[in-house]
C-alpha cells in the first residue's frame, strides 16, 4: 500500500521536480565544466571534465571524473540534443563521430552533447577477468569468480553505479551546460536512462527519442521475450530466401540435442544486430548453419558461436564490471525478487522460477536457457547490492518517439510495445528487416526521426 507522503515531504518532491534539482540536498557547489579543450581527432566539439559525487549522500566519499564532448553550434535554433549510449557500459565522448554521421541531418539544428556515463571511458571500470570473459555480451555467463572479482574490486563503490546515479549525474550536465531544457536521444541502455531521467526530471526534457527500447521497469532478467522472438526472425528471414526449411524448428532440434542453447542464442543476438536479414552477406550465414547442425554437422555452427563467445572488447569501449554493477541493481523480474537477497538463496530461487515456466515462453528454446543466460548467472554471483531507486513519476509526459526493429533480438519489439502503452504522447515506429539500434541505418527510421525532431 503506497503510503501518502506528509505535506512538508510532498513539497520537496514538486520544488525538485520543477527546480530540476535532487530532493535530498547536501550543499555542493554549482555543476561546472573543468579541463575544457578542443577534442583530440572530434572536428568543433570541446571536450571537458564533469566532476560528480560517487555517493550523492557522501557516506562514501570521492568524485567521478565524466568526460563531456559539447558541439560547437552554441546558438542552434533547435536547443541541446543529448544523445545517450547503450550496455550499460558503452563510452560516448569516443563514440561521437559514428553519432555525427548517424544524425546528421537534424546536427545544423540541434548542439549534440555527449557524456561517458559513469562507470564508462578511459576513466571506467576495469575488471579484467569478466572483461575478458564476456565483453560486450549480456548473453554470455561469466564465472562466479570473475563476477566477485569485480565486486571485490569495486568494494564500497560498487553501490554507486545505478542508473538513478547516472541520471543525477545528467542533470549536473545540463546544469553545467546553463540549458533550462533539452531534447534526450537514447539507443538500447540509453533509453532506459533517458526514460528514467524524463520520470525524474520531465519539466528538463522538450522531447524524446527512444531506439531499441528497454522499457521503464527495466531489462527483464530471463530474457523470454527475446528467446520467444527467435522463432519469428528466423522464419522470416527464411521466407525471405526461400531457404525450404524451418530453421525454429532446427534450432529447437539443435539446442535440445547438444544443450548449446545460451551460447547459440548469443550468436543469434550478434547476428539481428550485425545482420537482422540474416543473408550471410555481412555475418556467418545463420540458417544454413543451423540447418546443417540439425542434420547432425555441428562444426560450422560450432565455430561460429565459439567465434563470437566472447568479442575481447576492452574497457574502455564496453565496460563489463560497470554492467554488471548497473544490471545487478536495475534488471526487472530478478528470481530473487530483490538486489539485497543473499547469494544462498540465488541459485535455488532460480530453479524455482525456471521450472515453472511453460515450454510456450521461451521456444525454441528450452526454458532452462532462461536461467543459464548472462544476466541472470552475472547476477546471481553479484554481491548484495542497493537497487535502483524509483523515479518520482510513472508516466513520460513529453512527446516520445519510440524505434524497433521487429528483428531485433537484444531489445525485442515487446519491449517498445510495452512502453509505447504506458506513453500517453508516444509514437511507435516499427521498423520491417530491423535489428538493434536504428538511426542512421534505415530510411524508414531516419525520415521518422527528423519528422519528430525538426517539424
């Protein structure tokens, strides 16, 4: 039962919501931009430090060193677009000239500002084990020791890297920046980030685009929607090439025979991002290689998913122990229920949910691939942590864009779904033959963005 808050409390609450400021107030100086210089190989953008608290209620003392990148056009007609990156654990000062050339079209209205999260960049989090274990896979389950590794090292520090953290931390930005708004680009993470920064802030945001959507409550830890997904990108793409087999079928045949299923399932998550189409033009040709491993010949697919286990990414562009920090605290549905469960009671809990998942959720797949995936194995492992608080809203009320891709297996099309329901100026575009991260990729796309961001 939600309990009402008491008058003095309630107008805390509405002086931060429409001061854009922390209700819980420690005095600290004014936001500012330090270090400031022209960016090393990023033509018109300066780059500068942003100096954040690691605990904002400083029971744990120290700062956070957050690399900004802020385009030159100080006077663009259309205001300040912050563009936020995916993982958690991606960079975005490194990233800026891929975003350049994917947003060009609306730059000559909008400054594009963009920030390394904390957490993420040169100034990351460093865990070498899980880095090299899983890099930038949300699939791959590292090993217990890897994931408490990384806790060990992060120590005290580690309840500090919530998405709720990095939200306080935008709005430093945009305080620094002297902008009483701006206009909020997410891509995967990013929009969950973007999202919970429109529930805490929404007086800051003129409006909003979301791509490759995670919905308000979080990544949901079994990953069902995007196991389910599976059987319709792979017929789709089979009707698409007349390729005279059913490959869920296969895939359902393949996985159950070999138990292969989480390292093949992030093998067709790379693949719906790198080639949603799944022609082989651009990737390992998927469908032959499933079929072929039905037919009993398992070395091309073997190699294939061995290949890709693990993609060697270093920290500083896709921080592995900054994910694990962050998913640990956000991701919805946990077994556990919460973040601060003990890790005895993990693993059981797990077995529990799994077991009663009907056959339906999760096929092709088995529902075993549910739990053994690499959120929940991440987790499970992951000391007990402080979760993500709740923004002070339930609803996004500036005008939204949401992007999918209706192949997309990472951020699967549910989840925008979910989120176009509970957006009352939400519009969804669906995007046909799409997988992860959209914009600057796909016409249908691109034109839906600069309808949204320059009419």
């Amino acid at each position: 039962m939600r309990v009402r808050p008491p008058l003095a409390a309630a107008l805390v609450l509405l002086t931060a919501l429409v001061a854009g400021t922390p209700a819980a107030a420690g005095v600290r100086s004014e936001p500012r931009l330090t270090n400031s210089g022209p960016c090393v190989g990023i033509t018109d953008f300066t780059c500068s430090d942003l100096i954040v608290p690691l605990d904002r209620s400083r029971r744990v003392r120290g700062d956070l060193t957050l690399k900004v990148a802020v385009a030159g056009n100080t006077t663009a007609p259309r205001g300040t677009l912050l563009f936020l990156t995916g993982g958690p654990g991606q960079p975005g000062v490194s990233l800026v000239p891929r975003i350049q050339q994917r947003l060009a079209p609306v730059l000559a209205d909008y400054r594009l500002v963009m920030i390394d999260q904390r957490g993420t960049g040169d100034n990351g989090i460093d865990c070498p084990k899980l880095q090299a274990e899983v890099g930038s896979s949300d699939v791959t389950p590292p090993s217990p020791g890897a994931v408490q590794e990384c806790a060990d090292l992060l120590g005290r520090t580690r309840d500090f890297y919530t998405t709720a953290d990095t939200v306080a931390d935008l709005e430093d930005l945009r305080s620094a920046l002297r902008v009483p708004r701006w206009t909020i680009d997410g891509v995967s993470y990013g929009s969950f980030v973007a999202i919970q920064y429109g529930l805490t802030h929404p007086l800051r945001v003129d409006r909003m685009v979301l791509d490759s959507v995670v919905p308000q409550r979080g990544v949901p830890a079994l990953y069902r929607e995007s196991l389910a997904r599976t059987a319709y990108v792979l017929r789709t793409a089979c009707a698409e090439q007349n390729c005279g087999f059913d490959p869920a079928a296969d895939l359902a045949t393949v996985v159950n025979r070999y138990g292969n299923g989480v390292d093949v399932f992030n093998f067709l998550v790379i693949a719906s991002i790198v080639d949603p189409k799944l022609t082989g033009s651009a990737f390992f040709p998927v469908l032959p290689f499933l079929h072929m491993a039905a037919q009993g010949e398992t070395g091309p697919l073997d190699s294939a998913v061995e290949a890709l286990r693990s993609d060697g990414a270093p920290y500083q562009a896709f921080s592995a122990g900054l994910h694990a920090a962050t998913f640990c605290a956000d991701v919805d549905e946990l077994p556990w229920v919460t973040p601060r469960a003990p890790l005895t009671v993990r693993e059981k809990a797990t077995a529990r949910v799994v077991a009663k998942l009907p056959a339906t959720s999760t096929w092709p797949f088995p529902t075993e691939v549910a739990g053994a995936q690499g959120i929940v194995q991440t987790c499970e492992s992951w000391p007990p942590s402080r979760p993500n608080p709740t923004p002070p809203l339930h609803r996004l009320t500036m005008p939204v864009l949401l992007l999918a891709g209706d192949r997309d297996l990472s951020t699967p099309l549910a989840w925008a779904q979910e989120q176009a329901s509970q957006t009352p100026r939400g519009e969804l575009v669906v995007v046909p033959g799409m997988g992860h991260s959209i914009q600057g990729r796909n016409p249908i796309g691109d034109a839906a963005v600069q309808r949204f961001l320059l009419n």
